[in-house]
C-alpha cells in the first residue's frame, strides 16, 4: 500500500470530523437558550436524583469482584489443555480433574467463610 | 508419561498438607484452630522422610519434565534446609500467633505455600519454573508481613514489601523474557548452549537480559542497593513472619539466583561476576554500617541480614570475578548460607522471647536481661556470636570457609573483596557484642524480677534445635564435608 | 513478522509502568502501573514467540503463568490497599512514613 491508498480513509476522517463540529455550531447559533432547573436535571422526567453520580461503592462489591477476577483468570490454564487434549489423553484429563478439584477447593472455602454473602453489614473481618 | 515420584514426593507431601490445612481450618470450630499448626508441622516432619530416602538411594540425579526439574545433591541439601527453616518458624509462630488470636488456619496455609515455593525454586532449571517458584514463595509473605491488622507499622510492611515486591518481579520478568528471546529456549541447559555463540546483534542484548535478571533478584534477596525495603518490611511485620523473611525467603532469592547465573549463564560470568562483586561489597560496608546506628533489635537484625547476605556471596563472586573455581565458590556460599540460617532464626527466637520478657523492642531495654533470665542471655549471646564469627560457635566456620573460598580464587579483585569482608567483620563484631554486653554487663532496671515462668515449649524447643545445632557445628564442623560435593554435581549436570 | 515494533510498544509500556510507579501517589495507581509492567513483559513473550516459531509455543505457556500470578498478585494488593484503607482513611503511598524508607 502506498500513501494514496490512504486518502479515502483520510477523507473520511475529516468529513466525520466536520460534520460534528458543524452540527455542534449550528445547534449553539441557531437553538434558543432558556435554562430552567427541571432541564437541567439529569433526568429531565422521571425520579429526582437524591445523590451524587459518582458514589462509593460498598466494599463487599470488590471483594465479589476480586474473587472473580482470580477465578477467572486461574482458569486460563484449562486452555492450554483444551488446544491438546486429545494427545494428552487420561494423563491430560487427570492433571486438569486435579486442578480442578483444588480451585474447588479454594471456591468452597471462599462460600462458607461468607465472603460471597452479599447481606453481610459489617465490613469488618471475616465471620470465623 | 514417566515420572519419578519420589523426586516430587516433598512438593506433593506439603501440597496436601496445605489443602489439608485448608479444609481443616474450614471445619474445626476456633478453639481447636491449633490443630491446623499441628497438621503443618506433621507435614513438614512427613516431607523430609523421601528426602533422607533421596540422599541415601544411589542415583544421582533425577531428572523430571525434559529437564525442567532436576532433583540432585544441590537441590536436596537446600531442601532440606527450607523444610527445617520453615518447620523452625512455625514452632516459633505457634505461641506468637495463639496469644494475638490472629487467623491461624490463614496464617500457617500462607507459610506452607512459602515453604512449597522455595522447594520449587531449589529443583527448577527452567525459567517458567524458577518463576512459579519465586511467585510461590514471596506472594504469602506480602500478606504475612501485614498480619497485624490493626497495626499501621504492620500495614505500611506490607505495603512497602509489596510495592517492591511486584517492580522487582517485573524486572526480573522483563529480563527472563528478554533471555527467551535471545536464546529462543526456556530450559537452563539450552539457554546456556544457545548463548554459546549469539549473534553479535544479540550481544548487547543478552548483557541487558543478564543485568535485568541480576537486578531483580538483587531486591529479593535484599542485596545493597536494592535493600531499602527490607528493614522497614522486617520492623513492622511479627516477628516469626520477620524470622522466615530473613532466613527462607532470602535464601530462596539466593538459591534462585545461583541457579540462574550458575546453570544457565556460566559462560556469560564476565557480564555477571562483576555485578556480584559489587552487590558483596556493598551490602557488607553498607549493611553493617547502618546496623552500628540502630537501637531497636529487630531493625539491627534486619541490617545485620542485609550485611549477612554480602558475607554470603564473597566466596561465589570472589570466584566469578576471578573465572575460576566457581563450583568451590559455590560451595563456601552455600555452606554460609545453611549456617547463617540456623543462627539466624536462633537470635530471631530469642528476640521473640527477650521482648516478651522485658516487654520492648529496644536494646537499651534489654539491659540485666542476663540476670532476669540467665538462660535466655546465655543463648543471647550464643546466637549474636555466633552471627558475629566468634569460635567455636558456628559462625566461624562459616567464615572461616568464606575467607579461604576467597582466597583461593587468586585474583586481584577476589583478594580485595576478601581484604574488605576481614574489614567488615571486625565492624560487625562491635555491634553484634553491643548487645551482649547490654545483656550481661549493664544494671537490669530497678524492680524487675528473676523470671520464673518458662517460655512456651513450642518456642522452647525452636531455640534448643537451633543452639544445638549453633554448636555441634561449630565444634564438629566436618558434617559440612558433604556439601562441596553437593555443589560438583550441580556442575556436572549444567 | 515485524518484532522490533512490539519490542518497542513493550518497551515503552514498561517505561510508563516504572514511571507510574514511582510518580502516583494513589496506591490503586500504583497497582495499576504494575499490571503495566507486566502486560509489557507478556507483548514481549508473545512476540518472541511468533518470531521464533519454536515448536512447544513456551513464549505462550510463559504469558499465560505471568497473566495468571498477575491476577493474584493483584489480588493480594487490592487487599493490602483496603487494609490500609480501613485503618488509615487514605491510599496515598506518600503517607506511609512511620518508619523511613
């Protein structure tokens, strides 16, 4: 490809980039600007907001998310199995059944130590 | 597939025993939660049994995966030495952690996966391998050194210990990725044939790859000047976790780098060898430099470590700097190693006590402890001369082997370093004797009553295994005769 | 194949990971930074990797071990920042000076 096969990408990229600012322009010039609380609300129907946008989130949100995450992520391993298994046979299998059965392990530890309750109030430690 | 399960057994003996001590933690109700230090020292006991079966069998050497994991006398040796360090520390823990009612199913899961981690790192001769194994063997311990909850001193271990935790995990990532590159192999072996005769647009990129490799495990054995982690981390973390931090985790690095430059590098020793005589030189005048300044004991240990670690490697970069004799080197290093481990969580056993005893940290505090406790300041100043090189404790030898290693290997540049680890050793002898002197010699504080209780049995015991071992090797050093065997396999099999 | 242009996107990924992490003052940040770090390392691996053609794909084995102790190292950082968090009201590494460094 030389330069010149890039022109219509080029074209296209500034027609779409005038459009928007033309329209964007043209909607400040022409539009009428009468501003009343009510418009200006986020929602210009519905439930009134009561808090900011941008909250905390309670803690037990990422502690669920931090345990997905690992989960997610151990399970990668089982890919690496999934493109052989079929010349890895029994010996495949037995290797990813075991390691299977240790992230299950991990996964029900995790559930009775209630780390995955979502209706625990204290964020203090772990119930025992 | 054909494997050799003997060679494996340790690693599958702690593996269960840390699933084990998972599911028992889940079950037990909190005041049978001691069960589960129990079940962590019958596994550790359990896990040296194929180990002695190894040593006393005829074969040499056993060779698992392609070669990814080997299991000789080298390794053996180490993993001997991690499974008692580690069987040491949880002894030490029982009675620290019971009194603080802190997680103890937690707390002794994340030790095991230490200990199992450095078993890995004594056995791999595979970059993929030694990484898992590194990983294995620091992740627990950033949680560890922040066990103290509600401490901030504790909190801010952790962090710091993380924080550089993970940058020097990326280095020495980068640096593994960059060897791959140049050598297009992961095993030790292969990557040593392939960087036999690189490309000359390769070269510079191997002296990168080596130096990213050195740097990275410079921060993890804590080697001046990558320490400043280390007597902030070793301050605030309890005390036991301080103990395994100084002792298993420093001599994992250590293991992991000897393997790494010794199998994979050796013909590279002129990129590497000076790095490590600088990393020795350094950490020795730096570390007991600082140690002289400070008056808490556990931070004066945390420098003396640090100094520890330079004594440590003057034999292995005294030989790498002179090109020859690397396998003697190596086998002075790791006698060091093993020795200055023993003593080490000695003097970590007695701080545990001497700080229940006198209720503080500092070694003014310290004062007529010999008095209130005759046989906690006797072992006191066993542990503290012995790590200061006084015979006919153990320390000596370890000395004694270090300065002929050094000798031995004949250069200029190997001859100096030796001239300034003779000079670093007197520097370390006054701080080390400092706190003896406090013990025995200054008045203990108005009030205070000889001491009637005994310790805990468990840490009663952790102190006798070590001062016994202080000693006996100090008197009877030729039990260490084997290990310069140990480390010409290691040479052979390369 | 065009390997020295992913050397130089790890490359500089990296460089930007080590400046993160010494310049935020947000341990979250911090934590981010790192995960930087590492992505660059796995480019690095898979680029090799497709470069070299070597016959059992180690570059690729290689980043998969790397992504996964990534996910748990991060885990243990998050939940040392949340410690932290409880105990302190703040993330900001430069507050943690009770002991110097």
């Amino acid at each position: 490809m030389t330069l010149a096969d890039y022109l219509p990408l080029a074209l296209m990229g500034i027609l779409a980039a005038g459009f928007v600012a033309v329209s964007l322009v043209a909607s400040r010039l022409f539009s009428p600007n009468r501003p009343t609380p009510e418009k200006l609300a986020p929602y210009e129907c519905g439930i009134i907001p009561e808090t900011e946008a941008t909250q905390r989130f309670p803690v037990k949100f990422y502690l669920v998310a931090m345990l997905f995450v690992i989960f997610d992520v151990e399970i990668v391993f089982l890919f690496a199995w999934a493109t052989r298994w079929l010349e890895l046979g029994w010996y495949g299998i037995a290797a990813a059944g075991l390691f299977t059965l240790f992230v299950l392990e991990t996964l029900v530890y995790v559930w009775k130590r209630g780390a995955l309750d979502w209706n625990v109030k204290t964020s203090g430690p772990l119930p025992a | 597939m054909q494997i050799d399960w003997l060679a494996i057994a340790p690693e599958i003996v702690v593996a269960v025993t840390i699933l084990g001590v998972l599911a028992a933690d889940l079950v037990l109700p909190r005041p049978l939660k001691y069960w589960t230090a129990t079940l962590a020292v019958v596994g550790l006991t359990l896990a040296v049994v194929p180990l002695i079966l190894m040593a006393a069998s005829s074969v040499e050497t056993r060779s698992l995966f392609e070669g990814s994991y080997v299991v000789d006398d080298f390794a053996l040796v180490l993993k001997g030495l991690f499974l008692i360090a580690g069987y040491l520390v949880v002894l030490m823990s029982v009675s620290y952690i019971e009194s603080d009612r802190y997680y103890q199913g937690e707390y002794y899961l994340l030790l095991l996966s230490s200990v199992l981690g450095s078993l890995v790192i004594a056995s791999a001769r595979d970059l993929i391998v030694l990484f898992i194994g590194v990983e294995l063997t620091t992740g627990p311990l950033f949680m560890l050194a922040g066990w103290r909850k509600g401490d901030i001193r504790s909190n801010e271990a952790s962090l710091k210990f993380f924080i550089l935790g993970v940058l020097s995990t990326a280095i020495l990532l980068w640096g593994m990725a960059m060897l791959y590159g140049v050598s297009g192999e992961v095993r030790f072996d292969q990557i040593r044939s392939a960087l036999a005769d690189p490309s000359p647009a390769a070269q510079p990129l191997v002296g990168l790859a080596i130096l990213f490799v050195l740097v990275g495990f410079a921060f993890k054995v804590s080697a001046v000047p990558f320490h400043f982690w280390a007597p902030d981390t070793y301050e605030g973390a309890p005390t036991p976790v301080t103990a395994y931090l100084s002792v298993s985790s420093k001599a994992a690095g250590f293991v992991a780098l000897f393997v790494t430059v010794y199998v994979a590098l050796r013909d590279r020793v002129d990129i590497w060898g000076p790095g490590l005589w600088a990393l020795a030189a350094l950490s020795m005048t730096i570390g007991n430099l600082a140690a002289l300044r400070q008056s808490n004991i556990v931070r004066l240990l945390a420098y003396s470590s640090i100094a520890q670690a330079g004594f440590m490697l003057v034999p292995f970069a005294a030989a790498s700097v002179a090109g020859e004799q690397l396998a003697e080197g190596l086998a002075a290093t790791v006698v060091y190693l093993v020795i200055y481990a023993l003593m080490n969580l000695g003097a970590f056993a007695v701080v545990i006590q001497g700080a229940r005893r006198t209720g503080t940290g500092d070694i003014d505090g310290w004062a007529g402890l010999g008095r209130i406790d005759p046989r906690l300041g006797v072992l006191a100043a066993v542990f503290f001369f012995s790590l200061a090189g006084i015979p006919p404790l153990a320390g000596w030898f370890a000395k004694f082997v270090m300065f002929r290693a050094a000798i031995a290997a004949g250069s200029a540049a190997a001859t100096s370093l030796a001239v300034i680890a003779a000079i670093n050793a007197v520097i370390a002898l006054y701080y080390y004797a400092r706190v003896a002197k406090v013990v025995w010699f200054d008045e203990a504080p108005a009030g205070a009553e000889p001491a009637t209780e005994p310790p805990a049995a468990s840490l009663a015991l952790t102190l006798g295994i070590a001062a016994v071992a202080t000693v006996v090797v100090g008197v009877f050093p030729a039990v260490f005769a084997v290990f310069g065997e140990a480390t010409r396999v290691l040479l052979a099999s390369g | 194949m065009i390997l020295p242009q992913f050397l130089i996107l790890a490359a500089a990924l990296f460089s930007l990971g080590v400046y993160g992490l010494l310049v935020r003052r947000n341990a979250v940040m911090v934590l981010l930074a790192v995960e930087l770090m590492l992505a660059a390392v796995n480019i690095n691996l898979v680029a090799f990797e497709a470069a070299l053609r070597t016959s059992q794909a180690v570059g690729q084995v290689f980043a998969i071990f790397v992504i996964t102790v990534a996910a748990a190292e991060v885990g243990i950082g998050l939940a040392i920042v949340l410690m932290i968090f409880r105990n302190r009201q703040s993330a900001n590494v430069d507050e943690f000076d009770l002991m110097k460094w």
